[in-house]
C-alpha cells in the first residue's frame, strides 16, 4: 500500500520532532561527532541519547562509524543541515513578526492608559 507524500512527510516531521534529535544534528552540521562529545553537549543520560541516535539512523538522516571504542556519528546528507538553516530563518522572521506585534500593543496600551486622578489637575 503506497504512502500519500503527505502522510510521509509528517511522519518525517514527527521524527524530527523531538528536542534531543534536533540539538544531535545542530551538532552534526559541522562534521562527524563522537557520542562522548554529543553527551557531553547534549547532558542527558547516555541511554536517552542512545534511543534518539536509533530513532535518526533508523530514519536515514545520520550513519555512524566506528572507530575501535569510539563510535562517531555523521549527517547522511547535507540537506539535513540546509532544512536546519531554513528553520531558523523561519523562527527568526516569526519571531521578528511577534516582537513588532507587541511594540504596537504596548504603544497602543500607553495611548490608552487612564490619567492618574492626581495628575489630571
């Protein structure tokens, strides 16, 4: 039975939508990265950081490579790197948006703030 594209790309998304996975392949933009670095980075419990490395390379987006005791994990791809970069010039132009927003309703709120009775004379 054949996936609708959209179906798949949710499901892609929700993969991708977990904290811990986000901030492993920010970390993975630059190049390949030893687990001891990303727990060290990362500061949750190896085991936690186990499970969402298994969730990435089960899904494609990350390989790893031994390396005798080290095991080091890489991006599969550069377009992982080039969806993290669209994202945050996303939340910057939303967030760009929201700080223009709340200037104007606080202008608007010191428009509309009642004199103090004592300052009305």
């Amino acid at each position: 039975m054949k996936v609708p594209l959209y179906q798949a790309k949710a499901e892609f998304f929700r993969m991708l939508g977990h904290p811990v996975r986000i901030r492993v392949l920010e970390l993975l933009q630059h190049g390949p990265v030893p687990v001891r670095d990303l727990l060290a980075d990362i500061e949750i419990e190896p085991s936690s950081l186990s499970q969402q490395l298994a969730v990435l390379r089960r899904s494609g987006i990350v390989v790893s490579t031994r390396e005798g005791s080290t095991v080091r994990y890489e991006l599969a791809g550069g377009d992982v790197a080039d969806l993290l970069r669209a994202a945050r010039r996303i939340l910057t132009e939303l967030l760009d948006g929201q700080n223009v927003l709340l200037a104007e309703l606080r202008e608007a709120d010191a428009s509309t703030e009642p004199v103090p009775a004592h300052d009305r004379g």
